[in-house]
C-alpha cells in the first residue's frame, strides 16, 4: 500500500485534497492530506520554509508511513523536496504538481518569474503576508465559478517568512524518484529548471490540459496520475 502525502500550495490547507483523497483511498492506498503551520486552521502559528519542512517530515514520522509518495502542489514543491531527502527509505516517490522546486540557498521570493522586489514589495505591505489571489485571478485555469468561489472563501494569507527563507539541500535534487506534472493551462513547459533535471534518469513528465490547482479542476485526472506515479 502506498501512502500519499498531499500537500497544496500557497494560501490553501488541506481541504484543498478533498476531492482527490477519496479517490486515493478508494484505489487502496493511505491519503493524508497536511495543512502547513500558518495557513487554513492552522493559521495563528508562525512559520518559516524549514517549519514547513518539518512540518512535512514529522507528519510523515508521526504517523509512522512507509513506502510514501509525497506530493507537492505549487509553492508546497519547495518544502516537500527538502523533507523527501530527509525521510529516507521512508520515501518511494515525490511528485511536484505544476510547482516549484527547491535549489539550495535559494528561497521562492528569490526565483520569483517577475523579480524578487515585486513579491517582497507585495508582502512587506500586507504586513508579513502574501495576500491570497481574487476571483479574477483566477480565470482562465479550467475553474468554474463554485470552484472559483469555493478557492477565494477557503484561501489564507500566506506567511511571507516562508517564501523568504532559503532551502536546504544535503543532496542533488534529481537524484531522487520523482514526476513532474505540468499543467498546461499555466504555461505549456517546464520552467528551466525543471526542464534540467527531467533530462535526468529519475524523473519523469506528465502533462495536464488544465490549469493551476487540478485539484479542483481535475480531481479524478490528478488521482491517476498520483496512482500512476507511485506504480512506476
């Protein structure tokens, strides 16, 4: 039995899995779906990108997991890379959703696409936070409106100190199992770091026609190919 470990990006907790997790469980397979420190319920504690970590690994400890495919969703691709070297032989998979992945010494605000300033800018004036997206923002990523509505009422500031903070690798990032899921709608390639490590033996390309969060727009098509990845 493979043991999935969701996790969603900015701004969302763990209800964002609630289509998806049933269809893991009903494949067979242990679903736990973990809302980060600072966001959703858990959002009067403060956190940090390495809480983030060990909010990741010490779930995975806690619950005593094996053969654990972690998945990471958009911003959450940073701390799951980190805590997948970190669980050992624990770990048979991670699977990044349309996210962004962790470099050693780098932090999201450092490799944000449109400069640093303008993110840092953005949380410094909502007092610490990264303010959560309005339903304008999201068009156009295959929503409709009560999946629009349901993101905009469920969303959370996001705590900027776990954008700022750099991640920490003891390893080479390709070096581990993982899948890559690209969804199209949010760009039709891998960023180019991305595209560096899929060159690798390791990791492997999906591709979603469909935007950013799949796991409202596409909650039976991302449950496959979380069940395919963890077959490979």
């Amino acid at each position: 039995m493979t043991n999935f470990v969701l996790v969603a990006g900015a701004w969302l907790g763990s209800w964002a899995w609630d289509e998806v997790v049933p269809r893991l469980r009903a494949a067979g397979h242990g679903a736990h779906a973990l809302t980060l420190s600072g966001l959703a319920e858990r959002r009067a504690e403060p956190a940090g990108q390495q809480t983030h970590v060990r909010d990741i690994v010490g779930e995975v400890e806690r619950l005593d997991l094996r053969d654990v495919v972690l998945v990471g969703h958009s911003y959450a691709g940073i701390p799951v890379g980190q805590a997948a070297e970190r669980i050992g032989d624990r770990l048979a998979r991670v699977v990044f959703v349309d996210s962004n992945v962790p470099a050693d010494g780098e932090s999201f605000v450092s490799t944000w696409w449109e400069g640093p300033a303008k993110l840092e800018a953005a949380i410094a004036g909502n007092g610490g936070f990264w303010a959560p997206l309005t339903a304008p923002d999201c068009e156009g990523q295959d929503l409709g409106a009560e999946q629009i509505a349901r993101f905009v009422d469920g969303a959370t500031p996001h705590p900027g100190a776990t954008l700022s903070e750099p991640a920490v690798l003891a390893r080479p990032l390709g070096e581990l199992p993982a899948t890559y899921v690209k969804c199209l709608l949010d760009g039709p390639e891998p960023t180019e770091d991305v595209a560096r490590l899929l060159t690798g033996d390791t990791w492997r390309l999906v591709r979603m026609d469909t935007g950013h969060w799949p796991m409202f727009s596409r909650p039976g098509e991302l449950a496959e190919v979380l069940l395919a990845a963890a077959a490979s």
